[in-house]
C-alpha cells in the first residue's frame, strides 16, 4: 500500500493505459481523481468500486484550463489536495502531411498533448510546493524522439512535453517534487488493436521484444515513479518500447534480415 493516504489524479483515464494506471494506484492505496473527456471514464471508477479507496470521475477537457480549475476545487474538495498528477490524456486525431494539416487540427493536437499537461501542473505546483512533496509523471511517447510519420503534431506536442517535464524538475526539484516522463512505444491498447494487420507485422518486425508492451507496464513504470522509492528519480525519460528506439539496421546477417522481412510480411509470428 505505497500510496495509503495520497490522492492521485489520472487524466485520460477512460480507458487503455489511463485506466490501467488508474487500477495500479487504487490497488496500492490511492483515491483517485479521474478526469477524461468520454463518460467512459465513469465506467473506469466502476471497475475500482472493490480496492476501497475513494474516487471521483468528473468529464473534463483538460485543454481548457477553466474546465481544469474547476475540476481541481471539486477534486480537493471531495479527496484532498492532489498528491501525484498523471499527464496522460493525449489525441492521436491528425495523419496527414505536413503541409495539409488544418490551423484546428494543429491546435488541438497541441492542445491536448502539451497545453492540457501544462494546465494541470501549473495548478498542482503551488500546493506540492507547500507541503514539500509531489509527483508529476507525463505520459510521453516514443514518437517524441524519432518522430513519427505523417503525424506531426503528435510527435511535436510529445516533444514539447519532454520539455516542460525538465523545466519542472529545473525549478521544483528542491522543493520535493519529481517530475518524469514515460515514453511508451506500441502499447497493445484498443486503438493499436484496431491498427491494419500490415503495421502491426511491420512494427513488429522493428521491435527487439517482437511483441507490443501492455497498458500495464506502462501502469507499474508510473508507480514506481510516484512512489518514496523514486524520490531521487528526477527529470528521467524512461522508455517502455521493447526496444524500438534503438537502431533497426542489420548489416552482419542476411538470415536476420530476411527473418525481419518476413514478419513484416506476416509469414511468421516473429519469434526468432
């Protein structure tokens, strides 16, 4: 019970790996703050009614801070002041190039992505500077680091977000807070599962684990993170990607390439 007396809010927690970091802090003591645009995040404080903790599942858009405001003086008036904030509400909504993504669809993706994290640790700071004690974890993405194709606003607010996770921890460090990030490759989420057959093989295939990773790795990373045990863990970008980030080229085995060209084919199940 590492969280017994500490309120926890999770953003985006309708769901996929929102949910599952919901699910993970309410079993080790948490109360929980879940906010999320869907009222499926109604079903997500359902599924929590057997841990005994307290909940509340409040319909926010957390891109806008007056939603953001309001939401935090019911949270602290109902649970108590927010004790660890997970960013991890994010939109995935444009594919397109570059040069045709609309002004709107831009905005909101940046809205999202980055102002919405950004909203919601401005209105915890003051209170986890006061007691001398907080956790911000911000649900990144792989795409912040290599980018991701046709999806440029999506790999620019999870950069942008990797940034405002080390201004945080620049400034607020020696007051107690740590501030960290997550940065999840393919996560077998609904949304992945209903990605085409030929991605998935194709991703695979440029993945070490030659698998996709589970909501709840991601759920046991952010854990730790707002756990005592990670006091010192600060301003961290911790991967969870299987080891997609790394360099897929071969260039000392033809058998291993054709072996990768064949489950990006689908011809195998990409065990080696």
């Amino acid at each position: 019970m590492r969280f017994h007396g500490k309120v926890a809010l999770v953003t985006g927690a309708g769901g996929g790996i929102g949910r599952a970091i919901a699910r993970r802090l309410a079993v080790e003591g948490a109360h929980l703050v879940l906010l999320d645009v869907n009222d499926t995040v109604d079903e997500t404080a359902g599924t929590l009614a057997g841990t005994g903790v307290q909940t509340l599942a409040l319909r926010v858009d957390v891109s806008d801070f007056v939603q953001v405001r309001d939401a935090l003086a019911t949270a602290t008036a109902r649970l108590g002041a927010i004790d660890c904030l997970i960013n991890n509400a994010g939109l995935t909504a444009t594919i397109a190039p570059l040069e045709r993504v609309e002004d709107e669809q831009w905005a909101r993706e940046i809205g999202v992505n980055l102002t919405a994290p950004f909203n919601l640790i401005r209105a915890v700071l003051p209170g986890m500077a006061a007691r001398g004690w907080g956790r911000i974890v911000n649900i990144s993405s792989a795409a912040a680091r290599g980018g991701l194709y046709r999806q440029g606003g999506y790999s620019a607010s999870k950069s942008g977000l990797l940034g405002l996770t080390r201004n945080v921890t620049l400034e607020y460090a020696a007051s107690g807070i740590t501030c960290n990030a997550v940065l999840p490759g393919l996560i077998a989420t609904p949304a992945v599962a209903r990605l085409p057959r030929t991605i998935m093989d194709y991703t695979m295939s440029m993945t070490p684990a030659r698998r996709p990773g589970t909501v709840d790795e991601i759920a046991a990373v952010v854990a730790f993170l707002c756990s005592e045990e990670a006091a010192y863990v600060n301003g961290a970008e911790i991967d969870v990607d299987g080891g997609s980030r790394l360099c897929p080229t071969v260039l000392g085995s033809s058998r291993e390439v054709e072996r990768r060209l064949a489950i990006a084919a689908g011809q195998t199940g990409g065990q080696p």
